[in-house]
C-alpha cells in the first residue's frame, strides 16, 4: 500500500494505493483515493485526472507494415491460415513499452510451418514487448514469412492516412493508449454541517501492462501540470480587443488581465493587392489593424486615438514617445515595419533615435 502526502493550506491531502491486481500481462487495475478534499474538489479532480488518463498520456504501437510480396490488404496468402487484413489486425493489438522519439524499424523473418507471435518481431534496443505470446498468424506450410514494421510513439487513437501509399506499404490504426479505462467515484462525510463537508475522491485505472496505474497516475498529473504552468509566468498588461472593420468599437478591458494575441488578418496577406492599387489607396484607409503591431504597441496607439497609417505619420518619435507606456524599443519596432513595407512609400517625420 502506497501513500502519499502534499500540504495545502491548512489541509493535508493524503492519497494511497488501496488496491492493486494483475489480471494478465496485458491488463492491470489500480484503486486509489485522496482525501480530504473540500466540497466540489472531488468532481474538478475526477474529471481533470480521468481524461489526462484516457487522452495524455503516450503509448507505442506498430503504426505500418511493409511486404513485396502482398499485392493488396484483403488478399489471402497461400499456406498462411490469416487473410493479410487479419495479420494487420493482430499487429495493431502488439502492446509495446519504450521511451522513444520518433519512429524505428522493426521486422519479422519466420519460416513455417509454426505460429508467429510477437516474440518473433525483431525489435530496436528502445522497445520491449509487454506479452510475447500475442498472437499474430498461423504458417501451415514451410513458406517464408517477412514483414517489415515501422513503430511510433504517439496518444491517443492515431487513425491511418487516407492518401494510397506505395504498393506493398499499409498503415494501421494503432492505439497508443495505455490506460484502457478509468473510473472515478466521491464519497462526501461530515457532521451533518454542510459547510464542513468533505469529501474522497476514489480513481480506478485499468492498463495494458505497458505502464502500471500507478506510472499511469504519476504520468497524467505531470501532463496536467506541464498544461497550467503557463498560466502562472504569462506577462500581465492591458488586453485590447480589436474588431476588424470596425473602428469605433473598442474594448477596454481592466489592468492586469493576461495577455492574448488574436489572430488578427496580418499585413503580408494583403501585400500584392496593395502593390497593384498603392496610387489608389489613401493612407488614412489603411488601418493599423493591418499591420503587424505587437498587443501592447496597438493598445497605446488606440488610447492615443492613433487609428490609421494616416494619424500614425502625423507623429513624430518624440509624439510617440510621449505616450503612455511607450519605449524606445515600441518606436524602433514601428519603423522597422514600415521601412519593411517600401512599396508605401512614406516615412516618419524624421528625428534620429
């Protein structure tokens, strides 16, 4: 029995193993419980955990198979008892276990008669095979029997390409998912009082036998962290919603909101319209919108009721720099763009920097 403790406020959460089996070398169950937990925790952790679980974590699987001498996936082999779509099948259920990066080669090279399973596949030094008594086809005669393979480390259901590979070349579904299934159950306890109730949070976790659930679990709560600690260094600063087409539409939102780019339409998009109709075009009609401004540059120029290339030009670098918030690094990035965009043909009142 596993347990574990972490320190929150003033609350200790307590987690352990409370029951743990083996059924085969392919399915693993663990039981695990945290407590105690305030009201309504339960369920955010249930739910967050069971999905990391079932979509985050990584598994190994045999993604392709190669053989010259099959013309086409439903094609029947003489002296092989599995057609060549049932031997894909019984490739795609090979567990495998590896920490790899990328993909590797792999290959089988039997001669019959016997059966071939997987302690047949010739692996690289990264890969292991959870159960080497996997079944994957029956040669009735004394033929030889060769496949290459390609295998990945993926998550997830990872379906194959639906554009023809060369002939002798067959993707496969593979099922980089260790965690088969998971479950999660909250049992509340307490005086009768409901704001001192609290609660146990009970996960079940069925494996493949390439992790245990306990890796499992340790592997999704990383996975789960690595997602939120972006939240706590992101840069604080005004947010400024833009709406294109819209000029008079601002939205100020307050101080130290988290700081968003929007995919905004960028300049480069319009570049060989604006060639063609540059004599056309007066510059109070081109937004700065459309140019590729940084959040915190295009906020200030907002504020400062700066809206088109027109009102830009009127300023010189010391107006800008008169603005709030403005640097010097905000007015050298503002004339890099526009000695960038040279078929406008215009500059800034010049003062040197």
């Amino acid at each position: 029995m596993v347990r574990e403790k972490v320190r929150i406020s003033t609350r200790t959460l307590q987690w352990k193993c409370v029951e743990s089996r083996v059924y085969s070398k392919r399915l693993y169950f663990g039981r695990f419980l945290l407590s105690p937990l305030m009201k309504g925790q339960a369920d955010t952790i249930g739910i967050a955990m069971r999905r990391a679980l079932l979509g985050e974590i990584e598994g190994t699987g045999i993604t392709r198979a190669k053989s010259d001498k099959i013309p086409h996936e439903f094609w029947t082999i003489k002296g092989i008892q599995e057609s060549v779509h049932e031997i894909l099948m019984n490739l795609k259920g090979i567990v495998l276990r590896s920490n790899l990066y990328g993909t590797r080669d792999a290959s089988i090279c039997v001669k019959g008669p016997g059966y071939v399973t997987a302690q047949h596949i010739i692996l690289p030094p990264s890969v292991e095979i959870v159960d080497n008594r996997q079944h994957i086809a029956l040669l009735r005669e004394p033929i030889d029997f060769g496949i290459e393979l390609k295998i990945e480390r993926n998550r997830g259901y990872c379906r194959k390409p639906t554009k023809k590979l060369q002939d002798g070349i067959y993707s496969i579904d593979a099922v980089c998912m260790p965690v088969r299934n998971v479950n999660y159950s909250v049992h509340s306890y307490g005086n009768g009082n409901e704001n001192e109730t609290q609660e146990i949070l009970f996960l079940e976790i069925w494996t493949n036998g390439s992790l245990t659930p306990k890796e499992a679990l340790h592997e999704a709560s990383r996975k789960l962290i690595d997602l939120f600690i972006p939240f706590l260094h992101v840069e604080q600063e005004n947010l400024y919603i833009p709406f294109l087409h819209e000029e008079e539409e601002n939205l100020h939102l307050e101080k130290n909101q988290h700081k968003i780019t929007l995919p905004l339409f960028t300049f480069h998009d319009k570049l060989a319209k604006l060639r063609k109709n540059q004599k056309e075009i007066p510059l109070k009609s081109i937004f700065i919108d459309q140019l590729e401004l940084t959040p915190k540059i295009y906020n200030c120029l907002k504020r400062s009721n700066i809206h088109t290339l027109s009102d830009l030009l009127k300023n010189s670098q010391e107006d800008l720099m008169k603005i709030e918030h403005f640097r010097m690094e905000d007015v050298k990035h503002i004339l890099s763009i526009l000695e960038m965009e040279k078929h406008f043909a215009m500059d800034l009142p010049k003062n040197p920097i």
